[in-house]
C-alpha cells in the first residue's frame, strides 16, 4: 500500500529500497522475485514512471522457505 505514496513524492533517480518476503527454494526464487518486481512495476507505471531493478539481496532466512529480501530499484 505504501508503494502509491512512495511514488507520489519520487522523482527520476530515486532509489526505492522494497523489503519482501520470498519464497526462496531454488525452483521458485527467480518467479517470487518477478511478482515483486511487478508489483512495484505496477505502482510506478500508475504514477508515470518506469523502474529498473538495481540489485536484489538477500537479507536473512525468516522461516523454512521463506527469505527476507531488498529490492533496491531506480525510478526513471
């Protein structure tokens, strides 16, 4: 929900830092990061901009199977 505000006040250049929580077994990693990545995709194209991811981290393990991850991305 934060994401339309966030936006609101960006400007090209921003850097938005996106916590989530993935799934992160081998086979599924690469999809759970893809559904954050457009949901941000989203927001943004709603408020005019474009992103482009800058990096995706790996911030610690949360429970069995699921990971705390950062996805720094650019608003252009």
């Amino acid at each position: 929900d934060f994401l339309e505000y966030a936006f609101k006040i960006a400007k090209k250049g921003t850097i938005i830092h996106y916590e989530d929580l993935l799934n992160n077994d081998e086979e599924n990693i690469e999809k759970e990061t893809e559904r954050s990545l457009n949901n941000i995709k989203d927001a943004a194209t709603k408020a005019g901009f474009k992103i482009k991811l800058i990096k995706l981290n790996f911030v610690k393990n949360y429970k069995p199977h699921i990971g705390h991850y950062v996805l720094d991305v650019k608003v252009e």
